[in-house]
C-alpha cells in the first residue's frame, strides 16, 4: 500500500504545500458578515471532508514516531514477514500511563524494507494485528530523510555541533530538507487516514518528525496534538545557524503542547522563539505558556522514566542470575566499573578511559583492584565521525590494557557486540559504580536502569542465595550535560572534558563507605521507582487535556502558506474588524468620535522613522473634515513632538503623555491634566534610569515633560526583559510613597502621574460631546499596548452612562491577536491604515475653517 504522497513532495521545501494535490484542503467557513469569523462547525474539525467515523466511546491515543515498536523478520521457508511487538519499546511500554480502555494506534516505519508488491497485505496485517500504520517511505527518501538531514545535519547541531569545516558536520544540503519535509507530510498522511479529529489525541515524538504538526493542523484546524522531544534543543546561538530554523520553530508551534526532558532544554526552545519570532511567555500556575496567534502553546518539562516491570522481569529470568554468576567469577577480587553507550561522538566513552587511564596513573594501589567494562551499543548512525570514534576507543583502550595490563588483569574491557537484555541486566546488578560521560544526550536511560537492577528482586536474590534484607548500594557518575543529570541528586556530577575531575570522581564512588552508597542508592531508587514510564505519559497526556480543553470554545482561522502556516485561535467575542463592516457602521451614524494610540497603531512599532506618513496625515485630514467627526490621536509621547508631527492636521486633537497635556485642534491651548504639579519624584527615577541605560546595551531615556521613560526595544531581548522586570521592582520601592505610578508597556518602563490615563482622556472627550448636547453614536478606539486597554475599558464604561440617550457603535479594536478587552483586532499598522483609508473614502468632509475651536479660542484671549 504505497502512501499518496510519495510523489512529488520535494516542492514543499520551497514553501507552497498548498498546491500538493493530495490531502484535499478545504477551510472552515470563515467569514458570514464581512470581517467577522463565524462560529467553527463543531461537526467541522475535519473540514468537513474527511470520511473517517466517529470511535465511539473508546478514547484513542495515536503515537506518531519515526520507528514502530515492532520487530521484523522473514521466514526463510515461507518468505513471509514475520512481525512480532518490541517489548523494550518505549513507545509500547507507554501505554501503562493510560487507562485500560484507551486504545493505542502506532504510526510510523519498519526497521526493514518492504517491497510495494507487499505494502499492502503487510499493512492490512499490522493494522489488524497490532494496531501499527506503517509508512512506507522510498528507500532513497529514507536514507535522504533519516541518514542524511536527521542523523547528519539535525544530530549533530541540536548537540551542539556546528558544520564549521568539511571534517567537522555536513553543512546544510536543501536536496536533504527537501526529503525531511516529504516524510513529514507522508507520516502525516498515514495519521489522516486514521484521525477522528474531534476525539483523538495525536503524540508525535522526536526530532525526526518536527514539521509533521504543521501538515495536521493545516488539515484539521482542531486537532488536539503533542509533541515530545527525546533530544536536546541547542540554544539559540547554535539553532540560529540553521537555514530553516524558523521552518521548524513554526512547525513545533502547531502543537498544543511541547515537551522537554530538562528545563535547560526547554529555556533554549523559549528562548529561539522570543529572539527569532518575537513571541512572548510567561508561567500561569505553574504552566509555562506561549502565545501565538491566539492560541497558548504549553511547554512541560518532565524526563522521561523507564518501565520498571519490563527490567524487573529480566532481573528474575534464570539466564539473568547466571550470567551474574559468570560475572562475579569472572571479576572476582575487582570492582566493576559499567559504561553502556551507543557508538557516536557525543557520548564520551574516550573521554571516559581517559579519566580511567588517569586514575591508574595516579592512584597505583587501584592496579588489579578496577575494571572498566565498557558495552558498546550499534552505532545509529553511519560516517566518518562515527568511525572515528570507534578507531580512537580502541586505541585508548589498548593502550591503557598495555601500559597498566597483565596476563591476568585487564583494565578495561570491551564489548563491542549486539548484547542481549539479560546479559547488560547482569552487569548493571554486578557493577559497583556507573559512569555515564557524554558530552551532550537528550535523557540517557542507563543511570535509572543501573539503579533498579542494583536494587534487585526477591527472585534474583533467592537465585544468588542474597538476604531479602542486605544492603543495597550503588555508585553513579554522570555528565552534567546529559538530562538525566538534574533528577540524580545524589550523583556525582562532572564536567566529562576534565579529565582528572572525572579521575577523581570515579575514585571517591569506588572508595565510599557504603551507608553513603546505600544513602544514594535509596534516594535514586525513590525517585526512579515513583517517576517510571507510566508516570511520565500519564503526566503529559493529562497536561495535554488540559491544553486542548478549550479547543470547542475558539474559532480558528487558517493563515499562511507552506511550512509558515499557523492557525489564528479566537475567544467567541473577539474577531477581526473589516473595512466594510465599520464602513457599514460608519455610513448609517452622525456623530462619531475617533480615538487612536500612535506608535505601533499608526505607524509601525518597529519602523525608525516615527514622523507619520503623508498618506496617514491625508486620512487624517479628510476624516477631521467632516463635520460628524471627533477625533483624536491619544499618545505617550511628548506634545511637542506630536504637535510638530500633525501641525498641518488643523482640526486633529491631541492628547500627549497619556492625557497629561490635551488640545482639541491645532488653534486652541493645551489643556494640563487637573493634578498636583510635584514632579520632584523625577529627580530620583532619572539617575535610576542612567544606571539601568549604563548596565543595559542598547536601552536609552526618554524624558517628557511629566513622565520619564526607559527603553529596551534595541537591547538583548532577554537581558533586556530581564532588567525592565528588575527595574519596574526598583522603582516601585523607591517610589511607593510618592505621588507616582510606574507601568511597564511594550519594550519600556515609565513611570507617571498617579490619575493619568489614556481612559480618563476618552472619557473627558466622550462626556464633552454629551454635555454639549452632542453625544456620539460611534465610537472607534484602536490602540496597541497595555495603555490602551484603558481606553478600552473607559469608553465602554462611559457608554452605559444614563445621560446617553442611545447606546452608540463601539469599535474597540486591538492591534495584534492577544488577551484585549476590545471586541476586535487587526493584524498589524498596515491594516489599521487600511481601514482608516476606508473610513476616509466614505467620509463627507466640509471646509469647517474652525469655525467651533476659533470661539473657544478667542474667549481665552
């Protein structure tokens, strides 16, 4: 059963997916009234399109992963696949987490390669068999996709390993991403084929699958997905070397929830997104949330445990306890030292008998006393790297054999062969102390299963004729840099690249006293036996549920082509605002009043030049020239900037430094806010500010007449955030007394006059007009920040006044999809020119001469 999309996918990479024929795309209904996103079908998360039947009552899991947990062989009689259940599967043991009448279905690929005369009856029996979907990938996307962008390019960069030189990585091949992104959208296809999109609940895993998110959420707007990384995610100083690193962050970001082993791992992804796609975060509750477009992308960080019973059970095979036997004769006299590790670069083992070799060279009474035992796990990979390293292992350890060997003593022994379950059982319940030493690993499992196989079993014991009630010790040294690191406190940590740190190491766990040993041993066991693998899928699929539980309560609204596409997630109450829908409005009303913020409304937030645009002074102007309009630009910034800005808007009002001074028109006097003048406290925030300015590169003061503020816009953005948190805490010590407040806004903190807000300058306009026996029938109010939620919150407190005899039209509209007391949004400064310039086409503006501001004028003269 060859998969749909096998052909002609290598376009993806360039970024029009959309164009793929397969997988047929169809959007919800999104716009009814213009501008306005109806109600999503709650029968629509599948758009309406998709063929797949409702489960029932049964709740499924689908476990998406580059590999399925199952082994493969044929039978040489028959030539038949024989498919059997991988029991050390993590992916299988996973299923203990859930409850026992989840069903569990597998997506992913075969260790073998299977004809396409045989996809098909293979797929069949696999589905009905094991509840496994396989994706049958061509085999030279498979080496292009696995060998080539996972284990060459990905690999090495997420553990920190730039492609500086030809001998040192392979540097970024497109033809290679090109592959990565086919199987993505392959594997995608296969859990189509299978979602109930309202009930199912989608865990995808791993490094090899991070785009495939997008591809789903294009698909089912609704789909309720995880995503797992088993691998480190480098900071953002390695990512950003990566030509398509906003490809993938935007692909992650398409889950509802992402997990990482360590927090570490997790403060790098943060970190990528808040420096390459400007997104903010914050914990709720302990919850640590992104927002992006609306929807909250949830980050947990919980290692991952291992399946306690599946390696208890191997403890209590008879193979297991004789193989101890064999051990314990073998090294009788001698403490075993154990390392298990795969064969790559990242995983330290030269490292490893280097500290070995440096401790028999500094410690001779060890000589005959220790024995480095060293498995060598198939390498996962294929290159020169990795032959490298195999061809300096052994180098180093016959040179240690050599130099400190005997006939009968051999210091370091290695077992570079497949090595069954039972037989690494052994020699972790025989081993004294455990060394784990990689440079750089996702989890690393070994530590916890050392753990466990020391503490034993009643079998094993009676097997070894071992007391149920001895002692039971052991003795773990590991790499602080690999994540199972921070959950083993009672480890000894090193840095692996100090050799004689990592020497000395080894010899304080082979020479502890054994309480502390037993000590250790019992906390790791605690830990390790209450954060097993069930704990860890049960923990995340829960926090999942609670990730998607709003799902039926959002509207969404599908943006964005290519591997850029995201979903706009919206509350009911809260839609974009079109030019036809206020124009609508606009047309049918005779007395409206206008209010709009200036940086990042009017002009862009990030824009240098922050003089306003010929065209955004021509829409001012024909809108102040009708005679049913009032309106108002409401502004932190000082007045005589603005007042210079709009000098030729003659009839524009203007409220600077958040309402601190006002004017209703270019000819009449600016009005002071009604407070107490004691600006003293400026004397003591200004040299606060500097010493912040001279701590923080790139941060700079703004001094206004009433207020003082201090900018972080162009400093590092997470040195940047940091100091405005320490400085906002600063300033409200110093100034808890004074008759000051200080706010944090966007990229700034400022500290004002208590009583001055942008909502007291909309509500003294809007009950300006009522008391002169004009009250609006129209209100627009568009603003981007903090400040302006209390316009926001002003005008539709100041509708509800009694003295209004009608309740006018209330357009309050935030710039930018976030948490906003406005009912309405627009994209971005683009999109609020753009409606304005609608507004100003159905604008009847009259030559007014000043007619109403010249009177009020004249009597202050």
């Amino acid at each position: 059963m060859a998969s749909r999309s096998c052909a002609n996918l290598l376009d993806l990479a360039s970024g029009d997916f959309l164009a793929i024929p397969h997988t047929p795309r169809s959007l919800p209904r999104i716009v009814t009234v213009p501008g306005i996103i109806s109600e999503l079908d709650r029968q629509g998360c599948n758009d309406g399109d998709s063929d797949v039947g409702s489960s029932g009552c049964r709740e499924r899991k689908i476990i998406v992963a580059n590999m399925l947990p199952l082994q493969a062989k044929k039978d040489p009689q028959t030539s038949k696949w024989c498919f059997s259940l991988d029991e050390d599967s993590i992916l299988l043991q996973l299923k203990d987490g859930f409850s026992s009448d989840t069903e569990v279905i597998y997506v992913g690929s075969l260790k073998v390669e299977i004809e396409s005369s045989e996809q098909e009856e293979v797929a069949q029996k696999l589905m009905e068999n094991f509840n496994c979907m396989p994706t049958f990938l061509p085999h030279d996307l498979q080496k292009k996709f696995y060998l080539g962008f996972c284990k060459q390019q990905l690999w090495p960069l997420f553990h920190y390993m730039l492609p500086m030189c030809a001998d040192h990585g392979d540097r970024f091949d497109r033809r290679l991403w090109q592959a990565y992104v086919s199987a993505n959208k392959i594997f995608a296809d296969k859990v189509m084929e299978i979602i109930n999109p309202d009930d199912d609940f989608v865990w995808v895993h791993d490094y090899h699958l991070m785009v495939l998110p997008t591809f789903l959420r294009k698909k089912f707007n609704g789909v309720k997905l995880g995503f797992f990384l088993h691998s480190p995610f480098p900071s953002s100083e390695i990512y950003r070397t990566l030509p398509v690193r906003d490809e993938i962050l935007k692909g992650l970001l398409n889950s509802d929830l992402i997990g990482f082993h360590t927090f570490d791992y997790a403060r790098h992804f943060l970190s990528c997104c808040s420096r390459m796609l400007g997104l903010d975060y914050e914990s709720k509750r302990g919850h640590i949330g992104l927002d992006y477009f609306g929807r909250t992308i949830f980050i947990k960080i919980l290692p991952v445990g291992i399946h306690i019973g599946r390696l208890e059970s191997v403890l209590d095979l008879s193979y297991t306890s004789d193989k101890m036997k064999e051990i314990q004769e073998e090294f009788k006299g001698r403490k075993v030292i154990l390392g298990v590790d795969d064969m790559d670069i990242f995983k330290g083992i030269s490292l490893k008998l280097l500290a070995l070799e440096q401790l028999l060279r500094q410690h001779r009474d060890l000589l005959g006393k220790i024995v480095l035992v060293q498995i060598v796990n198939p390498a996962r990979g294929s290159g020169k790297d990795v032959q490298e390293a195999k061809k300096e292992t052994y180098l180093i350890a016959q040179r240690i054999n050599d130099t400190y060997g005997s006939p009968n003593y051999q210091p370091v022994v290695l077992i570079d062969r497949p090595v069954p379950r039972f037989e690494k059982s052994a020699y972790y319940a025989v081993a004294e102390c455990c060394i784990v030493n990689a440079v750089r690993d996702g989890m690393n499992l070994v530590p916890y299963k050392y753990v466990v196989c020391r503490q034993g079993t009643s079998k094993l014991d009676q097997a070894l004729g071992r007391k149920d009630d001895a002692p039971r010790t052991s003795m773990l040294v590991v790499s602080e840099f690999i994540g199972c690191s921070p959950s083993l406190s009672g480890a000894i940590r090193v840095n692996p690249w100090d050799i004689d740190a990592v020497a000395e190491a080894l010899n304080s766990a082979i020479t502890m006293n054994d309480s502390e040993k037993k000590l250790r041993h019992e906390k790791h066991y605690r830990y390790v036996s209450s954060h097993d693998l069930a704990y860890w899928a049960r923990s995340f699929m829960q926090d999942l549920e609670r990730a998607c539980k709003d799902h039926h309560t959002k509207r969404c609204w599908a943006i964005g082509l290519g591997l850029g596409f995201r979903v706009v997630s919206l509350s009911p109450g809260f839609r974009k605002l079109s030019v036809d829908h206020i124009v609508s409005a606009y047309k049918r009303t005779n007395r409206r009043a206008i209010f709009l913020d200036y940086d990042g409304t009017v002009v862009p937030q990030s824009s240098i030049n922050k003089i306003p645009s010929p065209e955004v002074i021509s829409i001012l102007n024909t809108l102040c020239n009708d005679p049913k309009n009032t309106v108002f630009i409401v502004s932190g910034r000082g007045r005589d900037s603005l007042g210079d800005w709009f000098a030729s808007c003659k009839l524009l009002g203007i409220a600077a430094e958040h309402g601190y001074f006002l004017r209703w028109s270019s000819s009449s006097p600016w009005e002071t806010s009604q407070l107490p003048a004691d600006l003293d406290w400026k004397n003591v925030v200004e040299p606060i500010m500097r010493s912040y300015i001279e701590a923080t590169d790139g941060s700079n003061i703004e001094v206004k007449e009433s207020a003082l503020v201090w900018h972080h816009q162009d400093a590092d953005p997470d040195f940047g955030s940091c100091q405005a948190k320490e400085l906002l805490n600063h300033l409200e010590n110093v100034l808890a007394n004074e008759p000051a407040v200080v706010k944090r806004g966007q990229h700034i903190v400022e500290v004002k006059p208590q009583g001055v807000s942008k909502g007291l300058v909309a509500e003294k306009v809007l009950m300006t007009m009522v008391n002169d026996g004009d009250p609006p029938d129209f209100v627009l109010c568009i603003g981007d920040d903090r400040s302006d939620e209390d316009m926001f919150e002003s005008i539709l407190r100041t509708i509800s006044c009694p003295s209004l005899p009608v309740a006018p039209e209330i357009f309050a509209c935030t710039v930018g999809q976030k948490p906003s007391k406005a009912k309405y949004f627009l994209d971005d400064a683009a999109d609020v020119v753009k409606l304005l310039h609608g507004l100003d086409t159905a604008s009847n503006p009259k030559p007014r001469h000043l007619a109403h501001f010249q009177v009020s004028f004249e009597s202050t003269v």
